[in-house]
DNA sequence: GAAATTACCGGCACCGTTCCCGGTACGGTT
DNA sequence: AACCGTACCGGGAACGGTGCCGGTAATTTC
C-alpha cells in the first residue's frame, strides 16, 4: 500500500500551511485567486485524495450504512440492489452483512458495525431472533435505525414493511373464489411477524368467507424447500387432507409442488397452491405457480430513502412506517376458473 | 449519535494519563496490576469501545475489503456469501458493490472504494468492461487485488476461477455422447472471458470428434433470458437448425426452453439443451436441464482465503492462480441414453 | 497622514489512539 | 553516600484534515 498524497505534501511543495491548502482546495474565504489555482493545479497532478478516516474522525461520521440481513436469496438481493442504489445516490456506502438466519450471527454482525461507526442501521431480522437487546443497543447509542421486511413489532422506530395481512388475505381470497374450501396453510417459524401477519389474513379470510378453520391445516416449518416437501407429504397424507396450499414463500411453494406431484395429484384440478414473493421462477415451472408479489426492489428503495431523511433530518423523527401494498399474480397452479383480468 | 466513551475520559476520571490508559487495556508492559484493573473495570462499565477509526488512521488499515460484482445473480450471490464467511473469519468486514454490467458505475465503485481506504480489492469484472485503467490503478497504489469468477487476462494478479474450459468440454462431450451432432452454443457478449473459455471448450470437443464448426450455430447475446429466447427462436427457424444446445447460463436454459417448447419441439428427443451454473432452477422445471456447476461458494470462499493470505504475507507474492473444476449434472433435458452413473 | 478596513496567510488546537522517550520514586549494591 | 536498576507514569508527536484566531501588509477612508 503506497503512501497517499496528502495535504502537507502540497503545502510543502508550495511553501504554504496545510490551512491555505485546505482553504484553496475547498474554496473557502480567505485565499488569492492565484494560490488558489496553483494549489489546485498541484492537487490534480498527484492525485491528491482526501483522506476519509481523518474527515470521519473529526465530524463524527463515516457516511456508511450497516446492513444487516438474515441471508441473501432473491428477495433480499433484490432489496439490497435498491438500497444501494438509492444511498450510492446520497454519498453513501453500504457494508452488508448475513446473518444466515442464526442469531448469534445477527449480533456479530451488530457488534462489528457498530464499533466499524456506520452512521446508522437499516436492519432485517433473522427468524432465530427472539430477543432484541442488539436492536435496543443501536437505539440507545441514539444511531438512527430502520428496520425493514422482517420488522419487530414493540421496537420503535422507522419502519419499511409489506402489508403482510393484506397478502395473505389476497393468496386465500383467490383460492376461496377459484372455488377451493379446505385450505391449508404453510407459515414460517411460530416468532416470525410476516409470517404471523399473512396467516392473520389468511384466518380472516376464512372467517369471513365462511369457511371453517382447520387446525391440522396451519403448519409452522422452517423457510425452506424440503421442510415445506416434507409438510405437504403428511398434509395429503391426512384422511380429509387439503384441496389447496397457501404457502408463505416461493421456495417453499416449490417444495410442496414436488410433494403434490411425487403423489401423483393435478394442480389446479386436485389442488390448488399459492406461493408468496413472485421469484421468477415461479413462472418457470410447470405448472406455473400463482404468487404474490411484494415489490422488493422499491422496498428496498423506499427503505434507504427513508433511512436518508432520517439522516438528514438529524433529530428525533416520529417513527414513520411505510406500508407496500402487494399484488397477486395468478397461474396455472390455482386458477380453475378463468380470470377477467388477463394474468401474467 | 452519542458521543462514545474514550480513553480520555477514563484518563480523567482515573487522573491517569491517556497513554498509562492506552497501555493498561492492551495489556502492555510498565503498567501496575492495581491501575490496570481500575482501568479495565472502568472501561466495562462505561462500555468503552476503541474508536476504530482513530486506530485506523494511525495504522493506515481498515479492516474492510471492497468487493465489486457486476450484479447480485444466484451465482454472485452465493460467491459473496462465501468471501463474508471467510473475511468476517479472519477480522475483516466486506463492503459490497454492485456495477449493475456497467462500466460506468464500476468505475464509480472503485473510486470510492479507493477514497473509502478499503485494505483490498476483490473483483469481478461486468461484462461491459473492455478498458481497465481503473483495476490498474488500484494496482499502482500497491492496494492488494484478487480477481475472481470474471478474470482477465492481462491484468497481472492473484486469480480465482473456474476452469471454463473444462466446463465447455463436459458439456459439449456430453451432448455428443448422447448422439447429438448439430450442436449450437449460445455464447455471452465477445469480450467476455468465461464466455470465451467455454467456447473454446466447445470448439475443441466439436473437433475431437470430428464435427463440422457450423458458424451459424454460434451465437453472442446478452446474459439474459430475453435474448435467449429470440436467438433460440432464430436458431430453431434455419433451414438445416441444431439438434442441441450449449447455452452459457441457465438463464439462457431457460430462454432457450420457452423457445423449444414453443416451437412444439420436445427435450431431449428433438433437442438436446445443456446450461451451466447448476442453479436450483435447473431441477424444477420440466424438464429438468442438464446444467454444470461451477462450485460457487467454495469459490468465494477460496477468493477470500487467498486474499487475506496475501494480506498477511505482507509484500510481493507470486501472483497464485487457483482453478476450480466444474462439473456436469446430467437431467432429463439432455438424456438419451441412460448413463451408468447416478443422476442427479 | 493617521486610522480603519481588507485580503491573505500561518499557528494552534482538536478528533482518538498509540508509540517513543524522558522522568520520578523507590529499593538494593558497593 | 553515590550509584544503578527497576517499576511505573506522563508528555509530546504523529496519523490527515479543518476551524478559529491572530498577524501582517496593502489598500481605503476621512
């Protein structure tokens, strides 16, 4: 690593205080027109950079933004493309960091960034996160935080989420009108608030259609393909199995799209099946499997341009919480009755 | 923000000096086992923390690695997951920046990686990049640099990559083994590197075996399902078109299956369809596609291990090469003739 | 022509930490 | 009593940059 240019080399070599090279580099007040360009002039041939660490020492900021995210699927790369996107935009720099679903992780992560003294947190939990002291810690240090996707519910701050509630309404309220009565669903881990909030809208919907719930049908597995396999083989196993799968995300659609076929049963005709997130290879598959899409990218968008007011507003912001509709797209694998609406 | 604890403020509330302070929390020589204690009993309950960027202006390191990817893909992602593990191992934090393919924002985010005083660079070139001034000047500044995944040639340095060649060759003697003898290759844009290498794979199997190189079977497009589908649907509509196809992703797979199965032409009967990366994708569709994997986690892995090595190692390494060896799965897309070995 | 104003530059302190060196107090040696 | 060694601590500089204040010379003001 070579030695950078600094401000006293230009000063020495033009017989000037690092004061007048500061002042001429940076147009301030105070500096002949003359100085000024020679200064410049200098600067431009050694390639003078200002030195970032000893700026950050003095204004108390690094311009970087902690990142932390349970792991990096479609979803979550996606988000993270459009938080980058929008801070690179501001002058900031992004540090991600996995947790890899495992919460000692989550406060490795949380530890590193903080004494790495990024400006503030934009933060998505993992599913092992159960207790939030880390999360506490950032807001004690009065560290701007804002949380995102996987949001907690009694922490307070600014927070970007989908209407989870609403999804699970849309996914159920399909199946109930292509005509499906028993419906099952696949949820996530038992703490997990959007996994939580679309089964709250699946229940609703249920209720509200009439339908009675089945407490055989809510299953609660891990975010994962062959969990999900292996819970839709005893689902159909059941003597009065399901005629229709809400599954709370596309890999986990997946899983029970293998089980259903391994059993030799027809979607849409033998059951229906909803997946959640709108990946693209639900579009890929045969049958094409129905999805709700949350809109990650400008999720993620919105979240970092949340994150940047915030910044910029320097003081206590009420905690806003920015709510993203989401939109089913209907398939093959749940639709019986054609749609008016042309599907995607 | 808080205004953190320092040294300084142990120092005075123990009418020490900073330095006897300094020297009692790194457990340094002349230093009294009594004020020592008092020191660090101090620093916990004030849950002092050494400000990393003071430490890191003195020391002219930051612990951070840039990373700069063309995108954040199945396969990048995976590739970075592994570089965090190993780097976050090893002490080090990641900063992750995306060129989207373009070579404009590459060379923003190497600016400001560089002003950012990253300790290193690990890099994966977009497939715009053609001119490569900005890796060069990292080089310049003697900033420790590994290519990975997307090497280039010309640049003298530690790489990681996979063994393109290779892959090309499993892929093409495969669809030859199955009898195929029109085989086509949907190939990246023309300056890219593995694109190239595994033509070249193709190109020499082709000729072992005494196949005729048909130059309109050989097609440059963009990374990108969309183009895949077009150049498949010319591909498909030639008066004397390919019985297979060796696309360079399996996003093109994919492209390149919507056009088949378009068409009314069935895999592997009528055409032959091999893809690489091995992604999930590749076994859910139906048919399956044979796909060659190219190990991307170990490969990042590997990346950051040779990366802090060469930290460590202080001064001029030789520049190492590490070559991963791809290898094919073989699923219904391409399968004519049972193999003896077990599918995947 | 003395005073006030202006234009321009340098010195110093500071951000938080470590390193090098010098100093003091105390005990033991001769 | 003079000397040496050891144990412990503090002062100052340095990393690279900025802000404040004070100073000097030239120019303007009355």
């Amino acid at each position: 690593m070579e030695k950078q240019t600094t401000i006293k080399d230009i000063a020495i070599a033009l017989r000037l205080s690092t004061s007048t090279v500061s002042r001429a580099l940076r147009d301030a007040h105070d500096i002949k027109q003359d100085t000024k360009k020679a200064v410049k002039e200098l600067a431009e041939k050694l390639d003078y950079q200002p030195n970032k660490l000893a700026l950050s020492l003095l204004n108390r900021q690094t311009h970087t933004i902690g990142v932390i995210i349970p792991n990096l699927d479609y979803v979550l790369s996606t988000m993270v493309k459009g938080i980058d996107e929008v801070a690179l935009e501001a002058g900031y720099t992004v540090m991600v960091c996995q947790s890899d679903e495992s919460f000692g992780r989550e406060i490795v992560n949380t530890k590193r960034l903080l004494d790495s003294l990024v400006d503030g947190f934009i933060v998505s939990v993992s599913s092992e996160t159960k207790v939030f002291e880390h999360i506490r810690k950032i807001q004690q240090k009065k560290i701007p935080l804002v949380l995102f996707d996987r949001v907690v519910n009694n922490i307070d701050c600014p927070k970007v989420r989908l209407d989870n509630v609403a999804g699970g309404i849309q996914a159920t309220q399909h199946l109930v009108d292509q005509g499906y009565k028993k419906i099952a669903i696949l949820a996530g881990p038992e703490n997990l608030n959007i996994s939580n909030k679309r089964m709250e809208g699946y229940l609703q919907t249920l209720k509200l259609n009439g339908l009675k719930v089945d407490n055989r049908f809510i299953i609660h597995c891990d975010f994962n393909q062959q969990y999900a396999y292996e819970a839709t083989k005893e689902l159909l196993a059941m003597r009065n199995p399901p005629d229709a799968i809400f599954t709370i995300s596309d890999r986990m659609a997946i899983g029970a799209m293998l089980a259903i076929k391994e059993k030799g049963l027809s979607m849409p005709g033998d059951i229906g099946l909803v997946g959640f997130n709108n990946e693209p290879v639900t579009s890929l598959v045969s049958p094409s499997i129905s999805s709700v899409e949350m809109y990650s990218f400008e999720m993620g968008k919105a979240t970092a341009k949340l994150f940047i007011e915030m910044l910029h507003s320097e003081d206590a912001m009420q905690p806003a919480e920015i709510v993203i509709k989401p939109k089913i797209f209907v398939r093959e694998s749940s639709l019986r009755i054609p749609l008016k609406k042309t599907k995607s």
